[in-house]
C-alpha cells in the first residue's frame, strides 16, 4: 500500500538521500539517461524545497514517488509568453514527477496528481509542468489528467559516460483550476 504525504522544506533533510536516489535513478538510466552528478542532483533538490514542497508516495517507509512544485519563476528556462500569462501568485510549476521503476505501472503518478490537487491552495488558478516528447506514457498521463500543451523548449543534456551533447525537446503543458 502506497501512503502520500506533503514534505516541506522542515522535513526534506530527512529524506534528502532517499529522493537523491529516486532522482538520480531516474535521469541517469534509461532512454532519457543524462550526465547528472552526486552533487548537482543533491543542489538542484536542496534548491527546489527551498521554494516549494513535495507529495512523496512511501511503500512501508521508502520513497517510491516524488511529485515536486515550485512557483514557476524557479523555471528560468520557460518561453516568454508563459512567464507573461502564469505567475508565481497563481501558478504551480510541478518541476519533477519521479516513480521508482520498481512500481511504475501501478498508478503512482496518478496518485501523486490527485493528493497535490487535494492539497492546492485556493489562490492557485493553474498548474503548469514540462515534459520530455518521448516521454508517452508521462504525457498521456498529464493529458488525461487534463493538461494541455501550451508551449516547448529545446534542452542540452549530456550523455552519462561519454558527456556527448544531445537535445531533448520539452513540452509545456497546462491545467487550469
């Protein structure tokens, strides 16, 4: 059984290693492997819980899942027209969706998304998020959960071994409340 809980910037120390794992095992493997160090990964979530907080699933008392939001200013890649219509007042940027590959397939993602949305202030009117275009079965989710395109970008990544430089195209999507 999956257990979601809100995490803040008070209880994040003490689940740091846990979530640089998920993170790391996330974006070091796979179709969409990438060049990310120890400690960029450690910097770049100490630097996400300084502005936002956390819906973390636990199977028994391990981290399986991770939806991340901050206000969107913390997405300094965003294309203009986005910065213009969803500011930091009224808009959520989910910055991360993480599911341990051991429990993917059995509906975390979804979860996650119902336990932020249950835990959205009332002054939030959108939710926004990024999302890698080979990324399907992601995007089918964040589809179905009604967002919708309204954007994209093109990232350099570097390979884990070879640090080769690739791009990856990223499309923006967002849900209005």
């Amino acid at each position: 059984m999956i257990i979601y809980k809100k995490i803040t910037k008070a209880t994040y120390p003490n689940l740091s290693l846990q979530l640089r794992g998920l993170y790391l095992d996330a974006f070091t493997k796979g179709l969409s492997a990438q060049h990310i160090t120890t400690k960029d990964a450690e910097s770049y979530l100490h630097e996400l819980f300084e502005k936002g907080y956390a819906i973390l699933g636990f199977s028994e008392d391990q981290v399986v899942a991770a939806l991340i939001a901050t206000p969107p200013s913390f997405d300094e890649e965003r294309p203009s027209h986005i910065k213009e219509k969803y500011t930091d007042t009224e808009t959520l940027y989910i910055a991360e969706v993480l599911v341990d590959e051991k429990f993917r397939g059995r509906g975390l993602g979804k979860g996650l998304f119902e336990e932020f949305e249950a835990t959205l202030s009332p002054g939030i009117t959108h939710v926004l998020l990024r999302v890698w275009s080979k990324n399907e079965i992601a995007y089918n989710l964040y589809k179905s959960s009604g967002f919708k395109d309204c954007g994209s970008i093109i990232q350099q990544k570097f390979k884990p071994i070879t640090k080769a430089p690739f791009e990856m195209e990223k499309h923006y999507m967002v849900k209005s409340y």
